[in-house]
C-alpha cells in the first residue's frame, strides 16, 4: 500500500486482521473507505484501485469538498453465494485461525483452514489470495502476478464447480470437517 500513498497528504491505513472486511462485507482486496475528520463514511469501494481514473476522480472530489459523498458501482467483482450467518461466522474463524497459523510459520495448519473457509465462502477472494500467497509465494513478490491470479481463480473455479456436483445433494451439501475418513 504504501507506493501508492507515499505522496498523498491523507492517513491511509491496512486492516491486517480482516475486520473491515467482515463488518462491511468484502470478498476482494483492495478497498477504499474514505473518512472525514469527523469520522463519517463518505465513500466504501469493494474493489477499489488507485490505478482506475473513475476512483481516483472520486476520491480527488471528496479530498476537495466537491461532494459529500460518492457511491461508485460494482463492476469489478459479483457475488455468487450469500451466506447465512452461521456460515459467515465459520468461515470467518476459520479465516482467523488459518491467519494465525500462517503468522507462526504453520503452513500446513494455515492451509487446512484456509481451504475450509474457502469451501463455506467460495466467492471470497481475500481468503483465496492468501491460500495462494502461502502456497505460491513467488507469484507475489517482488510483483503481483496478476494474469497468474487470473487463470488460477479459473482453475480452481471449474474445480470447485465439478466438486460441488458431487458433494450436494437434496439434503444439501457435504460441510468441511464433519465427514469421517473411510
């Protein structure tokens, strides 16, 4: 984040723990929220990105009171599922769990969990990059290999596709962790 605040002249911060993202609803990074002074909400962009035009004039408005706020339309990513709470919940902890696993150089662990969350939250994309960070780190640095990211998510999508006509049926669908090993 920080090559593309370096120069600006308002505080810019990153939302390490995911918090964001589960208050709002998020499934892709990255975001933009812009807060006033006084601590109101004048703009919230799943998707945002400081190299689109639309964005930066959106966020060039507000910097000079133009506008109040803006609302700026998804274009960029569709959600597929919507989960029910429970649902929400889990994966979320899975998330964390996964999260604090990757943090203590357990990758393995961080897999596990992160592969579950996915398995419950299939659209979010927060939680697909960093299975893939940990599995793929060369595809991250020194440069994010978007076009790698691209045919991967297509990949996994067509995966996931021939996997969920197996595991569902009219009783609904097979949940992570609670099939026993034959």
């Amino acid at each position: 984040m920080r090559r593309y605040t370096e120069n600006t002249s308002f505080q810019t911060v990153v939302d390490s723990e995911n918090q964001l993202s589960n208050l709002f609803g998020f499934k892709i990074v990255p975001n933009g929220i812009f807060v006033d002074y006084d601590g109101t909400i004048r703009l919230i962009k799943e998707g945002f990105h400081v190299t689109n035009e639309e964005h930066i004039l959106a966020v060039e408005k507000l910097i000079h009171n133009q506008v109040e706020s803006i609302e700026l339309k998804d274009t960029y990513y569709v959600h597929r599922k919507q989960l029910n709470e429970l649902e929400l919940s889990l994966a979320q902890t899975k998330f964390k769990l996964g999260m604090a696993y990757a943090s203590a150089g357990k990758h393995d662990e961080a897999l596990k969990e992160l592969d579950e969350a996915l398995q419950l939250d299939p659209d979010n994309f927060l939680i697909r990059k960093q299975r893939w960070y940990i599995r793929f780190p060369e595809k991250f640095t020194p440069v994010i290999d978007i076009e790698w990211q691209k045919t991967q998510l297509e990949k996994e999508r067509a995966e996931e596709k021939m996997r969920t006509k197996d595991d569902c049926g009219p009783d609904g669908c097979i949940i992570p962790g609670t099939q026993k090993n034959d």
